[in-house]
C-alpha cells in the first residue's frame, strides 16, 4: 500500500470527486429501495395513485443521478490508475538509467521488463477494483447493515452470523494466494528471460540446431506459469459460488422468520422487500470488499518488486565535487584496481598510465586481460575498487556524472542502434547537430557512401535490431555517432573489427585529421589498427605486461611481439 499511497496523493482532487460520486452512488443504490418500500406499504396498499405517481418521479431523478454518479466514478477510477501506472512505469524507467551495470545484471533484463510491463499491469487492476469498491463497498456495508438493523432487528441478526465465515475465509484465501502470486510473477520473469535469449541467439540455436532444446526450455516454464495461473484461478474463482451460496442460505433463513413475522402483522411486506434489498447490497458489498483482499496479495507482490527497483541504491553516486574542465585535458590511471561486484579475484590489477591531449594510447592484449573493462571506468559504467581515475586532474567520482559522460565519445564493442532513421541514429549523438555536421561525421566514419546507396538515404530507416545493416555498417554509424558530438575524449572498444583492411586504413587516416587536442583510446584485437598510436599498453591477466610504441613494443615486450607475430609477417616485423 506504501507504493499506491505514494503515488495516489499526486491525484488529490480526482480522489475526491471519486469520493463525492461513491457516496452518490451509495444514496441512489440504498435510497431506491426505501422509496420503493413506501410505495408498497402505502401507495399500493391504499390505491394512492397520486402517491405512487410522485414517488415514482422521485426514483427517475434519483436513477438520472446515480447515472450521472456511475460516469464520473467510472472516470475517476479510470484516470487515476491509468495516470498512477503511467507515473510508476517513468520512474521505473527513470531509476534503470541511473542504475549502474551492477544492479541491472543482478535483476536482469528480462525481470525488469516484467516489472515495468505486467507488474504495473497488476496494479493498474487492483487500483481500478480498490477506487470502484475499497471506497464504496464500506459505505454500502455500513449504510445497508444500518438500514437493515432499523427495518428489523431479528431478520438482521441473521446476516450478522455470516461475517466471521466471510472474513475467516477472506483471510485464508489471501494466505494461500500470495505465495501463488510471486512463484507466478517470477515463473512469468523466466518466461521473458528465455523468450529474449531466444530471439536474440536465434542464428546460434538455428546453427547448433537446437530448436527443439530451446523449445522444450519454454515450453516448460511456460507450463509452470500455467500451473500457477490455473492454482490462483481457481482459488479466486472457487470463492464466489461460496459467498452467493452463503447469501442464498442467509435469504432462505430470512424468507422463513420473515413468514412469521408477516402473519404476526410484525413485518409489512414492503418492509421485506426493503430488507431484502438492502441485504443484496450488504452482502455483494461484503463479496466485493472481500475481492478486493484477495487481489491484495497479489498487487502487493507486484508492488514490492517495483519497490525493490525504485529502492535500489546505485552502485554509481552521483555526488560532483568538483570539475576539471578548466585545466589541461588529462586521464590519469592511479594504481587502479577492479574487482566485479559478484566476482572473486580482480579483473585489474595496479593499473597506472596517463594519456595527454592530442595523444592516442592503444589498448591490447589477449581475450580476458581487462581491456574493455578498462575503459568502460573512464565514463563510470562502475568505479574503481582501489586507486583511482582522473580526467583533467579530477577523479571521475567527483565529477557530475552527466557532466563527465558529455566529454566521452563512446563506441561499443557491440554496435547498438536504434529504431528510427539513419540521421536519428547519428544525431543520438548530438540532438541538434545540423544536417551538415551529421553529413561530415558520417563522411569521416566511411559510411557516408553506403547511407547514399540506400533508397532513402539518411532517412532510410533502420529496424529493430538494425537487422537491415551489416556489421561493419553498424560500426561506422556508431563512429559517426560519436564524431558528431565532437567529445574532448574518444574511446573505442573494438570498434574497427568489422571492418575491412582498406575501410579500416581509411577510417583511421580521416579520424586523424579530426583529433586535435581530443584524447583518443582504443581498445583493438588487429595490430595494424594500432600500430601509429602514441602509446601501446599491452594487458595481460588484467595486469601492464608493456607500455611503448609499435616498434618499442616488438623488442621489450613478448606478449606483445607474439601477438604481433601471429597477424604480421615476418617482413613486416624486420621491418617494423
């Protein structure tokens, strides 16, 4: 309820027209039946035309306004949980950005959809319930027993005899349900998960063919979510026929006693007829308040899973203290140390280089020697262990996150685009890039002349998963993406692997009449694509095993020299 509340106050005025059209609703529900009552024992009784002619007027304005009632509760009730699942899907959303990559692996991609999407979804449903009945159905309760108790005492005792067993079997149900309710939620979780990783890897199951190994995984968790579904089903079902056949008990009883009191001229029959009206909406009141006890537990799992990402403390604070863009363009590396939060043993180990302005350092070394990690703790993506990290002679832990991130052109070792066109693609980079400087960024990254190849151009749009470009395509937009920024830092993660040799050459002879005072690293796995930098620091089991140039490299350092060994020929090396 602490989530509901939270976000219910932000709706004050809608809450309270929801109020005002429930007791509306109440007077036109409850005041129907006691006119009709009088009706009965004194128009039909006496022949009172004229009686029954104004109390039937009365009943078409009372209809007209619950009418006019039901409309605009329906709206409330509409609004406010629609706008409360709105509110709380933006600041699930909002709170994943700032998550670092820590707290989004722990959870995972799959259960944060989940909650985004049907977790929301369940709240948006018990709100709707909650606003319709959890505020009318006590008023109704508590107006109808009242009514009932004043129409006649003994008929009401009756009634009364049935509430323990309706709250004793409300609160089993809640009991039961709840454990239900999360094995579902975390059954639907791996549902997604599973449906994400299939489509995703679909080449790499297609390749193994191992179609029918995925589907027998989903078809199995899909079945569990069925189980769950149908136990909780069948328990929510399983208690109207027991609360309507508790009503029917309860109304035979009343018809019994109520025979006697009429033939004792205790009981008038409009009085009866009253009685049982207001026993109707007594006990539906009661069937509906119980409903909405039973929805209860499972909102609550719901609510408490999207609490669980809004309460997340990020793993990345951003708490700026200071800003260096004032001072000479640096990164420093200070004895850095890097331990993964579910790791055992560091992934880095007593790093320390700088890199000037103007200057491009080059990162390589064998598959798990730390080189992407590395450079993904220049933006923060996590932060240092031990040691720590300067940019313009400030730590990156002082800096404003925001702040820090807009110096940084970063290209991923996994191209990413998005859906949408071309031109929006490369102005992810910089919103309002103009036209020209998208036209130039896109000529520098070597993929202008493709992008004219397409039908539309740069209006050519690029599908999900950007399934309609190449690999290398998806490398050079994502150059482009970064050039137009024009960062004061650019990092590379692999970024030219996909490319061809002459691409390749070309992309890195253009990027170098770019670079002026900007810092350039780059992560590589070809020799060749580094071999002009500035600075090579070669990593080995996330520590330096050697720091030069190309040609220093080759004769100081062996790791090196064997990775150069193994792409260049022996030519090349006697000649380097």
């Amino acid at each position: 309820m602490r989530l509901i509340l939270h976000y219910l106050k932000n709706y004050k005025l809608l809450l309270l027209l929801n109020i005002l059209s429930v007791f509306g609703f109440a007077l036109v529900e409850l005041g129907i039946p006691t006119i009709i009552s009088d009706m009965i024992d004194q128009g039909v009784t006496r022949q009172d035309q004229a009686y029954l002619m104004q109390m039937g007027l009365r009943i078409a304005v009372i209809s007209v306004a619950g009418v006019c009632g039901t409309i605009l509760l329906g709206y409330c009730c509409a609004r406010i949980s629609t706008s409360m699942t709105r509110d709380i899907r933006r600041d699930v959303f909002a709170k994943v950005q700032t998550l670092s990559h820590s707290e989004m692996n722990q959870i995972g991609v799959a259960s944060l959809i989940t909650r985004t999407n049907n977790d929301a979804f369940q709240i948006l449903m018990f709100m709707n319930v909650i606003l319709r009945t959890a505020l009318l159905t006590p008023v109704m309760i508590a107006v109808s027993f009242a009514l009932t108790i004043s129409t006649s005492l003994r008929l009401s005792l009756i009634i009364l005899s049935t509430v323990p067993i309706i709250i004793f079997g409300v609160a089993l149900v809640g009991k039961i349900s709840k454990p239900i309710s999360e094995r579902q939620q975390s059954s639907l979780d791996s549902i997604n998960r599973i449906f994400r990783e299939n489509l995703t890897g679909i080449r790499v199951i297609r390749a193994f063919n191992n179609d029918s190994y995925e589907t027998e995984r989903f078809d199995k968790e899909n079945v569990n979510f069925m189980t769950q579904s149908k136990r909780l089903f069948k328990l929510m079902t399983s208690t109207e026929p027991v609360f309507f056949f508790l009503m029917n008990l309860a109304a035979i009883a009343i018809y019994l006693v109520a025979s006697y009191m009429i033939d004792a001229n205790t009981l008038q029959i409009g009085k009866l007829v009253a009685f049982m009206e207001y026993l109707f909406h007594a006990m539906f009141s009661v069937m509906l308040f119980c409903l909405v006890f039973m929805m209860y537990p499972r909102a609550s799992v719901s609510a408490n899973r999207i609490l669980h990402v809004l309460n997340m403390e990020s793993g990345i604070q951003n708490q700026p203290r200071g800003t260096g863009e004032a001072k000479e363009g640096s990164i420093e590396f200070d004895h850095v140390t890097f331990v993964y939060p579910d790791g055992e043993e560091a992934v880095l180990r007593d790093i320390s280089f700088t890199v000037k302005e103007g200057q491009t350092v080059a990162f390589i070394g064998s598959t798990g020697s730390g080189k992407s990690t590395l450079i993904q703790l220049i933006p923060r993506f996590y932060d240092v262990c031990e040691g720590r990290i300067l940019v313009n002679g400030v730590d990156v832990r002082d800096w404003d996150v925001n702040n820090l991130r807009d110096q940084i052109g970063f290209v991923a070792q996994k191209a990413n685009l998005f859906s949408g066109t071309i031109e929006e693609n490369i102005r992810f980079g910089k919103a309002n890039a103009s036209m020209d400087e998208v036209i130039h960024a896109a000529k520098v990254a070597q993929a202008y002349d493709f992008i004219m190849e397409k039908p539309d151009g740069f209006q050519e749009r690029i599908v999900e998963g950007a399934t309609n470009v190449s690999g290398g395509q998806k490398q050079r937009l994502s150059i482009a993406r970064a050039l137009v920024r024009r960062p004061k830092i650019y990092i590379y993660d692999d970024s030219f692997s996909a490319l061809d040799f002459k691409t390749d050459t070309a992309l890195r002879s253009a990027l170098k009449e770019e670079i002026d005072r900007e810092m350039v690293l780059i992560v590589a796995q070809r020799v060749s694509t580094i071999m002009d930098a500035d600075q090579i620091i070669v990593l080995n089991e996330g520590k330096i095993a050697g720091c030069g140039t190309h040609k220093e490299l080759l004769k100081s350092c062996k790791v090196y020299y064997e990775i150069a060994a193994s792409q260049l020929s022996e030519e090349e090396l006697q000649y380097e």
